[in-house]
C-alpha cells in the first residue's frame, strides 16, 4: 500500500508562516516525524510519498535526518510539485500520472 502525506502549502495560518507547516512540532516533535512514525507502523505500507511544495528543502533536509536516525526498509520518496495546484491537487496529479489507486492519506 502506498501513502502519502500532503505537505505543499505555504503555512499562512499557522503559528510561524516562515516555517513549513510539516516542520511545526507538537508535543516535542515534527508534525512530519509523527505521520511517519504512524504509517511506519502500519504493516500494509510499504511506501510514503511526500507531496511538498514550499520551503520543500526544509522539510528535504529533514526527512533526511529522520532516516538517518530511523532507517527502514520501506521506500520513503517524495515529489515536488512545480506550480502550487491547491489541496490535494498534487495527490490528483500523481494519481492520474502514475495510475495509482488512493490507498491512505496522512
């Protein structure tokens, strides 16, 4: 099963707009690291897609220190859309693309 986690938008409501809205911690951690370490337990998922956007280095850099930390044989990848599509219009994309089917949205 494949999973994707949305993280393209430009965090304009949150806390810290500077920051990426992936990157804003909760209770000591990523909101990043706690979809991970969810879909990471999940047996069925073999495979995380991120769907990123703006400040996607951010969050790039990131993702790269929580493998470094948190190796898995499971195929952690990510896309980065080139023009803003709007909420889930990156998920479509990729869908339409890749013939896909929906399996879990984080």
């Amino acid at each position: 099963m494949r999973a994707f986690i949305l993280g393209g938008g430009q965090g304009s409501r949150t806390a810290d707009p500077d920051h990426p809205k992936l990157l804003t911690e909760i209770a000591g951690s990523a909101l990043l690291e706690l979809q991970l370490n969810e879909l990471l337990s999940i047996d069925e998922v073999d495979r995380i897609t991120l769907l990123l956007g703006h400040q996607a280095s951010k969050i790039e850099e990131h993702l790269t220190i929580f493998l470094n930390a948190n190796p898995t044989s499971k195929l952690i990848d990510y896309i980065i859309e080139a023009e803003p599509r709007g909420s889930a219009g990156m998920l479509r994309h990729v869908l339409n693309e890749s013939g896909d089917g929906l399996c879990f949205v984080a």
